[in-house]
C-alpha cells in the first residue's frame, strides 16, 4: 500500500461531518432492506438468492457500524 494511500485513510476518513456517516449509513441500510425484498421475490421465482441476501447482511452490518461511528464522534 502507498504512503499516499494510508495518509488519506487517516487523515480524510476520520475527519467526516456527523450527518455524512449518519446519511451513508441510512443509505446503506435502506439498500440492504431493498436487497432483502429482491432476496425474497427471487427465492420465490426459484432462482438463487443466497448471493442477494449476504449482500445484504453485509450492507446491514456496514450501515449500523457508520451510524455508531457517527453517533461515537
């Protein structure tokens, strides 16, 4: 990894505003109850949808952790 790469994470990445990590993290939050309901329309079809659902678990994971980032600044 680059010097100019760390740098960047360290610096810009703990430097966002509150209400940008809450907004991220609603986004993603939304995206993994959207991903559920398209989850569940394709398990009904009987296609495969396991991929869709730990997707979107990991959203659900990804959102909680930027809301609690937020709320801990």
């Amino acid at each position: 990894m680059s010097k100019f790469i760390i740098l960047f994470k360290v610096f810009m990445l703990n430097k966002i505003d509150k209400k940008i990590r809450f907004a991220i993290g609603i986004i993603f939050i939304m995206g993994s109850i959207f991903g559920g309901l398209i989850g569940y329309d394709l398990k009904n079809l009987g296609q495969e949808y396991n991929h869709i659902w730990v997707l979107s678990m990991i959203a659900l994971y990804a959102g909680f952790d930027w809301i609690s980032k937020g709320m801990r600044q």
